[in-house]
C-alpha cells in the first residue's frame, strides 16, 4: 500500500483503539505478520493501553505484561532510550509510535519468517502512519484527574459522559440505580463538576484509556487491555 492509501485507511479510524486495530489489521492481511501489538505509554514508561491481535498469548499475560512485565522487557527498553526501530531477533520487531512531545508508544510485530529490510521499511512506514494518525486525533495517555476517583466510580463517570442513564450504567455494572446515583454524585464533587455536562467535559480531556474498561475486552477482532491508573 502507498502511503496516502493507508493514510486514508486510518482516517476512517477516530480513537487509539481503533488506529491500532486497523494497524494490527494490516500487518497482518497486507505484510503477513502473525502478531501484532500496539501500546500507549505515559511518560515514566508504563504502559496503560494495549491492542493486539496474538492468537497465543493469554489475557492474563498480556495484562501482566501492562501492570509489570514492561519493566523488565528489554526490547522496550532499547525504544524507550532510542526511539526508532529495535530487531528483537530474527522475526520480530519493535516500532515506535511518535508524537510531538516524544515517544507515545510502540508496535510489536511477529512475522512468520526472516523480516527483511523490505519488510521493516513497510511496517516503520504503517508505524509512522498510525503516529500521525494519533497526532492529528490528540491521543495522549494522560491520567489527568482520575486518580482522584476508585475504579467503580470512573467506570460510572465514563458510562455518563457517554449519554447512558443511570438505569443502563447500573444494568451495565451489575449494581442498583442508588449505587449508580452515589458513584455519579461522588464523581462530580471529586471532579469539581455539578452536572453530566461537565462531567463529559471532564472525561474527554482525560485521554483514550477512559473510554474502556479496565482489565481484558475485545472489540471485534482484537483484544484491548487497559490498565488501572
């Protein structure tokens, strides 16, 4: 694929989610890769947000690979001081993915047999393309204010700013309508907002990983990992 052809592939792309799916969708179907992930890291390094398409790899691995494996993995390791293309070993590479304040995060690809140079060429040229991609839709990973909150209670802040009620987000959830309402009202004084409104104001600032729920999903045909912050 030329460069303006994958580029008008992602632009049918409006999240990190779905930018990293079209990309492990690539690889796969245009440069034969057998496996493909794609994380956003915060600045320190840690991984929050991973997608992939690996067929043997568990969830519970890759969840641990979010929550501490990262830290020992050497390959990441060599991005996070370079950030420009590491050959893991013979068949696998690791790609960066780069925005304006440095780097935001990394595709891992696994191919079948030997990547040649050609091969590395087009999958920095996918890896580049998913990085402007996210530039031009300001995906960042930032925490931002959702320390503040527990887990359930981002998880109601996210379904509310999303439009649900509170009977779909305690449906969703698994809990009562007045849990909901105490989640929500909690939410809003934490968050220094009186209303739904502010609260949607609020969640969209707060960076990509917010809009999906913490620990293993999948969203037809990847996996997304996300981790608590």
């Amino acid at each position: 694929m030329s460069v303006e052809a994958i580029a008008a592939y992602l632009a049918e792309a409006n999240d990190f989610v779905q930018v990293s799916a079209a990309i492990c969708h690539l690889m796969s179907t245009k440069l034969g890769v057998i496996g493909c992930s794609v994380s956003l890291h915060l600045p320190s390094g840690q991984p929050v947000l991973a997608v992939d398409n690996l067929r043997e790899s568990e969830d519970h691995e890759q969840l641990g690979w979010l929550l501490e494996g990262w830290k020992h993995d050497a390959g990441f390791g060599a991005l996070r001081m370079i950030p420009s293309e590491v050959r893991e070993d013979a068949r696998a590479v690791a790609l960066p993915l780069i925005h304006p304040g440095g780097l935001l995060g990394q595709v891992r690809c696994t191919h079948r047999e030997t990547v040649t140079p050609w091969l590395r060429r087009d999958m920095s040229t996918l890896s580049t393309s998913a990085s402007v991609r996210l530039t031009q839709l300001g995906v960042t990973a930032t925490p931002a204010v959702f320390k503040k909150l527990t887990l359930r209670q981002r998880d109601v802040a996210r379904l509310a700013a999303k439009g649900l009620t509170n009977a779909e987000i305690a449906k969703s959830l698994g809990c009562s309508d007045n849990t909901v309402k105490k989640h929500l009202k909690d939410a809003f004084g934490l968050l220094g907002v009186s209303n739904r409104t502010g609260l949607a104001g609020v969640v969209g600032r707060a960076g990509p990983i917010h809009d999906y729920p913490v620990g293993v999903s999948r969203h037809g045909e990847v996996r997304v990992v996300c981790a608590a912050l």
